[in-house]
C-alpha cells in the first residue's frame, strides 16, 4: 500500500541557496554510525534516510560536517530547501548535531522532523505525530533535551520485542531478521512518500502508515 505524492520537477532557475527560499525543513535519521550497526533495529532511521537522499535527485552526496557532528545532505524540492542529517554522535547524544544544524540554518522545532526505531510498534508500521515523550527513546530524549518536544516524529516500529525476556537495548542492537529484511524496500518507499508529503505539502500526516501489503 503506497501514498507517494508526485513530486514537483526542479527547475534550473532554482538557486539552492537562495535568499528568496520559501521555507527551510531539517529531516535527521537517528542511529548509531559504523559498519556493526548496519541494518539493526536501532539504525533504521539512518536506513530510511539514506534511501531517501538516494531517491531524491535533486538532494546531494553525504558530506561529513565534523562541526555540526553529523553527515549532511541538502537540495531544493520545488519551493523548500530540505537538509538532511545523520548524527555521528552515537544515538545517546543525537541532540548535539540536530541543535547545531538547527541553528546554523535558522530552523524552527516545528520544521524539524525526526526518523527512528519505536519498539512500542509493531514491524510493519509507521506512526506519524508532531510532539510527545521520548518513550524511552535516548535519542529522542537526547534532542528532546536540546529542542524541547515540539517536533515532528516518523516512529518506524521494530516490534515487538522477541524473545519477551530479552534485554530492549539488546534486541533494538540486534540486525533485522532475514524476513525483515526482505520488507526493508517496502518501508522505504513508504517513509519516502511520508517525507515528499511533508515536503511539498508543509504538514505531517497524522495517521498510521502500513509498509507491508
């Protein structure tokens, strides 16, 4: 099941850095950064926005911005400049990065939206909302710390915990299984429909988003 909008097609006249620009939004996938955390639970948003800057022509390559700690990705989607960041601060201190590039861009908590692991979803859903606690989340706590709670939030489930018994933090480390991961294509195109919508329409949806047909 899909919701991808149709995306307005870039014009050369378009400057990226132009001081006209309607409207500036920072999108950060959270997770931890070297090659053992590559397809965990925890760095699914990471995941997410990678496929994201890599479907979207008009975004460019990751740079590494050491002063904002963080990879960085930026371009113009019709009328909004949209930058993209992954923190690499290690999730427990993501807060760092997000208020460094918010700040140096001059964007507001309300055009932030934020990608992560919600182990309270199931696998094979996506909550969409604007505010609310940390859940747990220590990277969410980490830029609730930094930005107040005012922001918008892409919760990708990666429940439920399987065994019960074992550890959250173990099980969020833990690689997606092999079944997972055969849905991975899925949850991308899904949370790159979310992000477009965001993008050219200027909310967040809020509703429940399947990326299992």
């Amino acid at each position: 099941m899909s919701w991808l909008t149709n995306r307005p097609q870039a014009t050369d006249s378009i400057q990226l850095y132009s001081m006209g620009l309607n409207k500036t939004v920072l999108l950060v996938g959270l997770g931890n950064l070297g090659a053992e955390y590559d397809l965990t639970r925890h760095n699914v948003g990471f995941y997410a926005l990678d496929a994201f800057v890599e479907a979207t022509e008009e975004m460019s390559a990751w740079t590494d911005k050491k002063d904002f700690k963080c990879h960085l990705s930026s371009g113009q989607l019709g009328e909004t400049r949209v930058i993209a960041i992954k923190p690499t601060t290690f999730m427990n201190l993501s807060g760092e990065a997000v208020q460094a590039a918010a700040a140096f861009y001059k964007i507001a908590a309300g055009s932030i939206v934020v990608i992560h692991d919600e182990l309270d979803v199931d696998f094979g859903q996506i909550r969409l909302r604007m505010g609310g606690s940390s859940a747990g989340h220590n990277g969410i706590k980490s830029v609730s710390k930094h930005l107040g709670e005012e922001y918008g939030r892409i919760r990708i489930g990666v429940g439920p915990k399987t065994p019960e018994q074992i550890d959250s933090a173990d099980f969020v480390l833990q690689k997606f299984s092999a079944a997972e991961q055969g849905h991975l294509p899925a949850l991308s195109r899904e949370t790159n429909a979310i992000l477009n919508e965001y993008v050219y329409g200027g909310q967040l949806p809020h509703d429940t988003r399947s990326f299992i047909v």
